[in-house]
C-alpha cells in the first residue's frame, strides 16, 4: 500500500481541532507494523508545533510494560514529545473538552540536569545525568476511535500523549529504590489502578537507558531540564467527567489532578 505521511497527519490534526477521533490509521494511510513511517507522522506534527512557538520540554515513554508490549505484538517501548502547554500544575483542574477520550496512569518523572548525548548509555551516565525524580500522572489521549490502537496508530499520534502532571516535592535518585516504589492511584479515595516500578521494564532506569539511546541515534538526544514520564507503573484508568485523581508513589510522595463536569465553552 502507498504510505501517506502528510494525510495522516491532517486526519489527527482535524481530529484534535474538531474534537471527534478519527478512524485508525493503519491498513489506510500507514501500512501494518511500518513504525518508521508511524514516526515520520509524529516528526511532522513535532515541527509543526515547534513552528508554531511551542517548545519541546522532554519525552514520554510508552509500552513499558510486557503485558501490553505482547498485546501490541512488540517488543520495544515507544516515545512521544512533551511541549510545554501539556503541562498541568498539581491539582489544578483540567476542562473535560480539552481532551478526547482521557485515561489517567500514575509514572515516575526524570528530570534532568545534564545531557545524554551518547547512543552508548550506561546506567552510571543515567544516575549522574537524573537531577531528581517526582511523581507524575500522565492524562493520556488518543486521537483514534474508541482507543482501536495497534504501534502504527499510537505512535502516528505523538504516543497517545495528552496532557501531564507532575508533583512538587523533589526527590534524588539516591532516597529512592525505584524497582520497589509501590503505587496506587486513587478516584475519589478508592484505588482504581495499583503497580510498582518494576513493572516499568524491570525497573524505570531501563525505560529512560532506552530512551536515552534512542533519542541520542537520532540525532535527537535528551538535554538537561528535559522532564521523562518513565512509563505507567500500573493499568491506565478512563477518566470520569468531574474525576478527581491521585497517585501516591512510596518514597516520592503523591500528585493530584481534577476535571470538569462539563467543557469550558
């Protein structure tokens, strides 16, 4: 089939600016499985919203877990950029219309403080390179109908990415065990989704070591300040309309988020 990078990209940006997903975008516009065609779709929109002034303030990692890598017929996670208006500060509410079809999953957040310029990463760069780590609640997203994602679609889509939160008390590296950093996320103080830091590739220091990687083959590497969402560290939840959430990490602490009844319009 003929790959067309350009109409995929216009269906997920009518689809963001209408509000109404579109139909998936494998077997159509990107062939099974192709997902190098998948990232030249993202590279598009990345450029699009740099040209439009928006700034790139990191990366999120997805499909860091087994049991979703064996459902997406995988073996690697993905990525997907983080720009500076996804971001959301703690507990601040979140217009229900400002997303399409919102799910909710609790991460640990890297934030840098050096570059990691070289594809050969090893995990000494990786603790030398961390600033801190924080509590994060990714509001994911898909552009897609009814979430009927394969690799092709979601990663087309910037990686499912939405909107994130991070939480406000620092930790380092050193305070913290992260393969043993027991989760769980709460909906209005009952848990709906629990895990821990292994389930993110074994330990969330795999995650950003892949990441880092990838992104320095590229040409593309992660710089200091940039903010990594590690992976989910237990099942993403649908959010309900007037939800609030909060994820609570040992050893980091907790984050919060909220949204409408009803849109802002």
């Amino acid at each position: 089939m003929t790959v067309d990078i350009e109409a995929a990209n216009r269906e997920l940006a009518v689809a963001r600016q209408e509000g109404k997903p579109c139909p998936p975008l494998r077997g159509r516009l990107l062939p099974e499985g192709d997902v190098e065609a998948a990232y030249q779709v993202q590279q598009v929109y990345t450029r699009q919203r740099l040209g439009k002034g928006h700034r790139r303030v990191g990366a999120k990692i997805g499909l860091t877990s087994r049991p979703v890598q064996e459902s997406f017929g995988v073996f690697q996670p993905d990525f997907g950029v983080l720009f500076d208006d996804m971001a959301v500060g703690d507990g601040v509410e979140v217009p229900i219309d400002r997303l399409l079809q919102p799910r909710v999953e609790a991460e640990i957040a890297f934030v840098l403080g050096a570059d990691l310029p070289d594809e050969r990463v090893t995990t000494v760069d990786l603790i030398r390179a961390v600033d801190h780590v924080l509590p994060a609640i990714e509001i994911v997203d898909s552009r897609i109908a009814d979430w009927d994602i394969s690799i092709v679609d979601t990663v087309a889509d910037n990686a499912s990415s939405g909107l994130f939160v991070l939480g406000t008390a620092p930790r380092r590296l050193a305070d913290v065990d992260l393969r043993l950093c027991g989760m769980v996320l709460e909906h209005a103080g009952e848990p709906v989704s629990v895990g821990a830091g292994a389930a993110c590739l074994g330990n969330p220091l795999h995650a950003l070591q892949w990441l880092a990687a990838t992104m320095a083959r590229a040409g593309d590497p992660l710089k200091a300040g940039d903010v990594v969402l590690s992976g989910a560290l237990g099942p993403m939840v649908p959010v309900t309309p007037g939800g609030a959430y909060e994820a609570r990490i040992s050893g980091l602490g907790s984050v919060r988020t909220c949204f409408s009844r009803e849109g802002s319009s």
